[in-house]
C-alpha cells in the first residue's frame, strides 16, 4: 500500500498512522528514497533514511494523570479522559533528516498555538 501511495499517487510524504503494524509502510518509503511519518512513538529508528517525525503519544502522562486523579478523588470524574495538544498527551518527535527554517518553524508552532487556543478546531474522535 505505501508503495501504491508513493507511485501511484505521487505522494512525496505518507503518515503511517498504524504504530509498529506501520513499519512495513515506513521501511518501503526508505526503500523508495522517499519520507514518512511515524506513529504513536518515535520511529526514527526503523527506517533512518526515511522518517522525518512521528506523531507521539505520551502515554505516560496519561497514566500518570489517572493514576493521580483516581488517588486524589478515589474514583474517576469521566468516563474518557482526553489528552490532547493542552494536556501534553501528544507530540511530535523531533525532526530528522531534514531541516526547517526558522520561518518553517514558526509556522509550525502557530499552528500549534492556533489548535492550543481553539482558533483552529479539532473535531472531537469517538472514545
């Protein structure tokens, strides 16, 4: 499928949004000489030549934030509890093979500030 993507439709970068059942996609696109997006963890590691971030979640600060919730009120306040940009719960990675520009950073930082402060909505998944 990543080789679909990448010939096929042209795509310079894919998103293997699919954690480690992803590293098939990501270890195609380096064979490819072309560049991917990890998920769930950083997934620099599996293909070098090829992954330039991953999406991360920080599972740990989910954990932790339960944990702590659970002990501090002996129960749980929701049903779901939702970690997102504000509650630290996912990141990205730290850029590899390529490099932004300050202008290019920037960007990327107002667009997180943007979904931080609710200018840009992220519509609310399925718990």
């Amino acid at each position: 499928m990543a080789r679909e993507m990448s010939m096929e439709n042209d795509a310079d970068i894919i998103f293997a949004a699919a954690g480690f059942t992803g590293v098939g996609a990501l270890q195609e696109q380096q064979r490819l000489g072309k560049l991917a997006i990890g998920a769930d963890s950083d997934q620099f590691f599996l293909a070098e030549k090829a992954v330039i971030t991953s999406m991360v979640k920080n599972v740990d600060i989910g954990i932790y934030t339960a944990i702590r919730t659970y002990l501090e009120q002996h129960a749980f306040p929701d049903k779901h509890m939702i970690f997102g940009l504000e509650q630290n719960g996912v990141a990205m990675a730290p850029l590899q093979i390529i490099t932004m520009t300050p202008k290019e950073n920037a960007l990327v930082d107002e667009l997180k500030q943007s979904v931080l402060d609710g200018s840009i909505a992220i519509p609310e998944g399925r718990p």
